[in-house]
C-alpha cells in the first residue's frame, strides 16, 4: 500500500507542477517525487482531452475556424498554466544574448522578460495559432494531435530523468535528483509504446513522419542544451516541448495540404 501511495503522491505532485488543474497538495519529499516525471505524459493527456472536448463543443455550437483555432491554442496554455511557454521566452532571451554559457545561465534564472523573449513569444504564438486557422481538424487529427501532446511530454521527461543537468539547482535537478531514474525511465517508455501504438493505429504515414520530427527535434535539443548551456534545465525542456509542439502541428498542416 506505501508504493501505491507514493505513486499516487508522485502523480499529485507531477500535476501540481506541470499544470493548473486543481489537486490535492502533498509534500515534495523524495518518496512523493520518485516517480513525479513517470506522470508528467498526463498532462498531455488532459491537454488532448480538452482539443477532443473542443472539436465537439465547436461543431455543436457552429463556432467558425479562427474562433476553433483560438480555442485550440489557449486551452492547452490554461491546462499548464504556461510554464512551459515561460521556459521557451527565457531561453530565447539567452539564446538572442549572444553571451557566455555562465551569462545564458544567468539569464535563464532572470524571472524578468526581455525584449528578445517577448518578440519570440509573440512570433510562436502567431505561428501557433496560423498552423491551427489552416489544420482541417476532425476527430482522427485532434487524437493525432493530442498524443501529440503526450510525446513532447514523454521526451521532455526521459530528458530530465536521463540527460546532464546544466546545474545542480534548480526544479529540473530537483526532480533528476529525487527521481528514481530507472523506474521513471521504464515508465516512461511504456508510455512511449502506447503512445507510438495509437499513433500508428490513426495513421502509420503520419505516424513515421511524427516520430522522425520527433526524434529530429531531440537531437537538436540535446546538442544546443550541451554545446550553449552545458547541459539541460527545466528551461530548455520547457522550450524543446514547445518547439515539438510547434513542429507537430506544422507537420500535420503539411501532410494534410500534400493530401497524404
């Protein structure tokens, strides 16, 4: 009974942190944190839950296409409470500073928002929200897009539980620290299984193409996080999510324009 308490208590504390939705407050110990990252795909799922709820309520209220797209974009950004889109703004502005690896993590830690963050958070957001106006979205697309979701989110966490942290503070160290990294990662990667399953159950094309983009985004996350940071912060897996996000949608607009 103490382990399914403790992973329950991980699941709480993956929800509370990754999200906005309303849970029961437990304390981050290392017992309650061991398994917090095996949970974090679930916010995925409530995100996907929601484009899904979105499709419905749209097509019963006969709500237009910009007004569909809106919805689309912000529903996700509530769920989480934007902290991964908070990590994507600092890592712009590090990136766009054109200083040292000690100065970029410096910048990272800066809760202020400089010019560069806010110029790429609004050039993301319009591409965002550009990609949803053109995406035809019927119900085999919003699933697609929404174990979407779940896969950033899988990636993101075997980066944490898996990859060099930059620091030794900080939330992502906290959770790589606190987390017992096989079992996470096993977890994880039975996520990853199903995930991989209903994406090619919907569509084995768009699937292989998914999971190339995929694999293309981690690699290039992986080699800017060592090569500019030294390694990898909650920052950096926030902005990697959130790039994949971006690439997942303008894949799908391209497939579906290619009509393939």
């Amino acid at each position: 009974m103490s382990i399914l308490r403790n992973m329950f208590n991980s699941m709480l504390v993956a929800l509370a942190m990754y999200s906005k939705l309303p849970v029961p407050q437990v304390d981050w110990q290392k017992k309650n944190m061991a398994y917090a990252l095996a949970f974090f795909p679930l916010v995925g799922v409530f995100c996907g839950g929601w484009l899904l709820l979105w499709h419905y309520l749209a097509a019963f209220l006969s709500i237009d296409n910009f007004m569909w797209s809106v919805g689309a974009l912000l529903g996700p950004l509530i769920i989480t409470g934007g902290i991964h889109l908070d990590g994507f703004c600092d890592v712009t502005d590090a990136l766009s500073s054109w200083q040292t690896r000690e100065r970029r993590l410096e910048i990272l830690k800066d809760s202020h928002i400089g010019a560069f963050a806010l110029i790429g958070c609004c050039c993301y957001l319009l591409a965002y929200l550009a990609c949803w106006t053109e995406i035809q979205p019927d119900v085999q697309t919003c699933l697609f897009i929404g174990l979407g979701y779940v896969l950033c989110r899988i990636l993101s966490g075997l980066s944490i539980a898996n990859l060099r942290c930059a620091k030794t503070s900080g939330l992502a160290a906290t959770f790589a620290s606190n987390a017992d990294k096989r079992g996470v990662t096993a977890f994880l990667l039975v996520w990853l299984v199903g995930v991989a399953a209903g994406l090619f159950y919907l569509n084995w094309l768009w699937a292989f193409c998914g999971l190339m983009v995929a694999v293309a985004c981690f690699i290039y996350y992986r080699w800017l996080s060592y090569s500019h940071f030294g390694g990898i912060n909650g920052d950096l897996a926030g902005w990697f999510l959130q790039i994949l996000e971006l690439a997942w949608l303008l894949m799908i607009f391209l497939l579906q324009r290619l009509a393939i």
